[in-house]
C-alpha cells in the first residue's frame, strides 16, 4: 500500500512540473510599450490638461499613428533642453514634440516623414517698432526658446553672442516675458506662438510674418537603428493621411 501511494505521488509531482514547464510556452509574449518623449509645455502641440494628462495636436497624432500601427506607447514629459540626449541614452524610444527636421539633427536622429508644416513668426510686444525680421536687430532685448529652431535662425541674424538674444527654457516662460514686457519680441513656430495670440487677442500685441522665414517641417523621431519601427511609424502616417483621420485632427486644432 505505501509503494503504491509512493508510486502516485511520484507521478502526481511529475505531472505537476511538467505543466509548469509547458505553461511558459503558451503565454503569449508581453508586447514592447513604446516611451514618447514630449516637451509637454508647447501648446497646443502638447501640454498637460487639469487632470495632469498630456493633451494636444502632437499628442493626438502620435496616438492615431500608435494605433494605427498596432504598437503602445507611454508618454514621458521631458524637457525640450536634453530630449535629443534622452532618446540617445534610451530613456525614451520615440520623441513627438514639435521636433523640425533639419540636416544637423539627421546626423544623429531618424525622422519619420514630415508631418507638420511650420514657419517662425515674430510676436511682438506693444508699443515696440518692429514690424519686420531686420528690426530685430535694433530690438533690445528678443526672446527665443533655447535649442530651437527659433534659437539656430537669431543667432544667424543678431550673432551667437549678442546679449539682446534671451533664451528661455520653455516657450510659456518666453511668451509669459512678452506678455509681462520683459522682451521686445518673441520668435517662435507658427502653430504655437498664433495659439498663445488667439487667447490673448485684447493685449496689444502684433504678429509678423516673413519671406525671410523658411517653411520647416516637423517629423517624429526615433533611434537610427529602429528602422523597422520607423518603417510603422510612416505606414501608419501614410493610411491617416489616406483615410482622412489626419485631417481631423489638424481641424480640430488649426484653421485652414
């Protein structure tokens, strides 16, 4: 009697471990969560809305484009200062955050398509006389977000080290120094700096418009070894395109 109670547990233990050992195989793989970088302080490409959730144009893209593609994603707030030095480091995987495409950051980046046109505007405080880019060069004081394209273009035009170029570290810092007169004139990308106008609309202040400003385009960057995740990304850029979802995304943001 005890052999054989011997022999039942014996083979009740080695079912047991064999279906332990089966069980590993037949649960699917967890999918990989892709982190998205986004200087979530550029309205209304990202910010946080009252709940504490990223929100806005880019935001509502990168979505579509996860979707679309079949990845997750995560969204990680990272400044704009150090977001290239955090993809690089992989803290994040993929950065969707106003980013323009520009030869220099191709050295080190991969963009996707463009995905967004824009163009550099000058918002100007009251009272001051600029009406045009070469004003600026008699400006006092113009603020610029540091690191952008904005950044790059006034260095070219008042000198890297001209000390009426101000850098700020966001661009709510910079337009909150327009709005106080802290600066002359603010230089930023379209979308963003005629958002802050729309809202402020009864405070005086002039935007300028400029051939001298070239068109740039924004395009959603990652590693240069992901390209096949890059190869999605596109694809999916390409249907939203095609099945019209881009399009209302852009309305709900922007006026054509």
């Amino acid at each position: 009697m005890k052999i054989r109670l011997l022999h039942f547990l014996t083979a009740a233990l080695l079912a047991i471990g064999l279906c332990a050992c089966e069980r590993p195989a037949d649960t699917a793989p967890t999918p990989k969560v892709y982190r998205v970088g986004m200087n979530a302080a550029f309205a209304p490409f990202g910010s946080i809305d009252t709940s504490g959730k990223i929100v806005g144009f880019d935001a509502d893209i990168m979505q579509a484009v996860a979707d679309q593609a079949g990845i997750k994603i995560v969204w990680v707030n990272t400044p704009w200062e150090g977001i290239f030095s955090t993809l690089a480091n992989a803290d994040i995987d993929i950065i969707a955050s106003g980013v323009t495409i520009t030869d220099e950051r191709k050295q080190s980046i991969l963009f996707s398509d463009p995905y967004f046109e824009a163009k550099q505007v000058i918002l100007v405080a009251p009272g001051k006389q600029i009406s045009s880019p070469d004003d600026l060069k008699q400006a006092n004081r113009v603020g610029v977000t540091a690191g952008t394209s904005a950044d790059t273009i006034m260095q070219k035009m008042l000198g890297k080290n001209n000390n009426a170029l101000v850098r700020f570290e966001s661009l709510p810092l910079l337009l909150n120094e327009v709005d106080n007169g802290g600066v002359d004139a603010a230089v930023g990308d379209n979308g963003a700096v005629e958002n802050h106008l729309k809202f402020n609309k009864d405070k005086g202040f002039k935007l300028i418009e400029s051939d001298k400003f070239e068109k740039e385009y924004y395009g959603i960057a990652v590693r240069p070894a992901d390209t096949a995740l890059m190869a999605k990304i596109n694809s999916a850029l390409k249907a939203l395109h095609g099945n019209g979802s881009y399009d209302k995304i852009y309305a709900s943001y922007f006026s054509k």
